[in-house]
C-alpha cells in the first residue's frame, strides 16, 4: 500500500474512537442541508470537518470530496489521490441508537471517478465495538479499532483475506416495500423465501452482515426515484470495492458498480450487493 494510501486509511482509524466519542452530544439536526438536500445532524458536518481537516493535509491527496458538502475540495498538488467520505454513514440511526458508520474512497483519477479507480477502501462501524474493515490489493482485512490509555487509537488486524461465506444467509432491503419496482420486488420475494431479513437502516451495518454472514444487500431503484438513493461516489464505488474484493459482486442493476460511469460527484445509484449468485440473479431478472 503507497505510502499516501496507508497515511489515509491509518488516518481514518485513528480518527474512529474520537468520531464515535463525539457522536452522544451531537444527536440535534442542524437547519442545513447537504448536497443531497438531506437533513444534517450536528454530527454529520462536525464528523466531516474532522475527517477533512486531517485527510487534505496528508502529501499525495489531491483531492476531497464529502457527502456532506457541494464542492470537491482541491488540496496539495495535482495528481495524487481523490479521497471520498461518507462521515456517518446511517446518520438517522443516531436518534435510535443504532449502528452507523464512516465510508472511505481512495481513487487514483479525478473526481467523479468511476469505482474502477479505487485503490482502496474502507469503513469504520460504529458498533458494539468499533471496527474497520480495508479492502486493498484484492484481499479484505477487518481490524478492531481501540483507544488507548494515552488517547490514541491502535487498529489489530482479527480477521485477514475476509471472503463472502458461499452459503448466503441473509438480505436486507431499503426503501419501502410499495415503492419498489415489480421486477425488483419479485426477486425480493425470492429471496425472502430463502434468506433471513437483516435490515438496520445503515448501508455499513447492513453490508457487514452480508460480508459476515454472505447473502445481499440492496438499496434498489423505487418507483419514485429510479436512480435510487445511495451515492455512487462515496457509498456504492466504495462498498461495491469491498465487497468484490471479498469475492462477491455488485451491480446497478446492469453492471458492476465499479464499470458504472461517474458524471457528478453527488449522482445517486441503486445498489445490490452480496454472493455473486444472488447478484447474477438479480441481474438476469433486470
Ligand atoms: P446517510 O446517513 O449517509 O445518508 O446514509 C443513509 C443511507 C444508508 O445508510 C441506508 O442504507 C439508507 O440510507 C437507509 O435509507 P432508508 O432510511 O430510506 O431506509
Ligand atoms: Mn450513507
Ligand atoms: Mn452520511
């Protein structure tokens, strides 16, 4: 891993216990809007002013971009690495008190890049413990994230080369069942006769169920809005990288995520990730 890469994911990690330490405090919704024109909680700018601040200062980020704010940040020279946030993934589970996450994007092109350019990713899930799981090289490591006695964070690798369980057992799909379209809730009807419903409201807490227990994660396309709700940016490039890297596969409901073209850094995209049959399926059906 270049050295710019692993300052970035190290920065991340280090960042982790000090993200989830502020979280409590900062549960109130802000009047602003992000770039999606959703709602930002206090934790949602206050996670991506931290993580901005650390991340454009590392030599060999070019670039900067965030769920959380319009514009592309340019930062150090030209040429080096587009490094893509999502600070809290699943922000609305803070108010319940469930997991979240943060989701990160190391792109070797310019942003919007399409997925085919990472060249790593990750995420942070804020669970009953805090963990972090890298995809770099092909190959998926999951660390536990821990603080230490003298305030830092120290990452140890507990699970090395992770790969998708080949009997799935689990699904978990977004939106509302009367908003999907006929040919995605026929094959959510399939599924469910197969599989066990795991769903959280956070695509991080949802994907790690799928990358732990194998099965399919689907925020798909709705009636209403085609395209989906997820980012193609900072969260279907990154997860769909983990998790092929894992050995499973990701779709649009064409394609890989990681071949779909990138024509704004905000642009939404339905997501189905998880064991490459279920993906195969869906595809077949679309
Ligand atoms: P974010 O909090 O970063 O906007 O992400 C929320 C996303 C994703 O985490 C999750 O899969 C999806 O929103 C849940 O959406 P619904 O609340 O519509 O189920
Ligand atoms: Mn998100
Ligand atoms: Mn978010």
């Amino acid at each position: 891993m270049s050295d710019a890469v692993t300052e970035v994911v190290e920065t991340v990690a280090r960042a982790a216990p000090e993200v989830r330490g502020g979280l409590s405090g900062r549960r109130r919704k802000t009047d602003a809007e992000n770039a999606s024109g959703e709602t930002q909680l206090a934790a949602d700018v206050w996670a991506d002013e931290l993580l901005a601040e650390r991340l454009t200062a590392i030599d060999g980020v070019s670039q900067f971009a965030s769920e959380e704010r319009e514009d592309v940040l340019e930062c150090g020279e030209s040429g080096g690495y587009a490094v893509t946030v999502d600070p809290l993934d699943g922000s609305s589970n803070l108010k319940s008190n469930n997991s979240m996450g943060t989701v990160l994007g190391v792109y070797d092109a310019e942003l919007p890049a399409k997925g085919s350019h990472l060249v790593a990713a990750a995420y942070v899930l804020y669970g009953p413990i805090t963990t972090m799981v890298v995809a770099r090289d092909g190959e998926v490591t999951e660390y536990v994230v821990e603080e230490t006695d003298e305030g830092t964070a120290e990452r140890r690798a507990v699970r090395e080369d992770v790969t998708l369980p080949d009997d799935p057992t689990v699904y978990g799909f977004g939106g509302r069942v009367p908003d999907w379209t006929d040919r995605f809730a026929d094959y959510a009807r399939d599924v469910e006769d197969e599989l066990k419903l795991r769903y959280g409201g956070a695509m991080i807490g949802d994907v790690n169920q799928v990358l732990t227990y194998g099965g399919v994660f689907a925020y798909p396309e709705l009636e209403s809005r085609p395209e989906g709700k997820l980012r193609l940016q900072f969260e279907g490039n990154p997860i769909a990288y983990v998790v092929e890297s894992a050995g499973g596969a990701s779709s649009n409901g064409e394609e890989s995520l990681l071949d779909a073209e990138a024509d704004e850094v905000h642009q939404r995209t339905p997501v189905y990730v998880g064991n490459e049959e279920l993906i195969e399926r869906l595809e077949s059906r679309f």
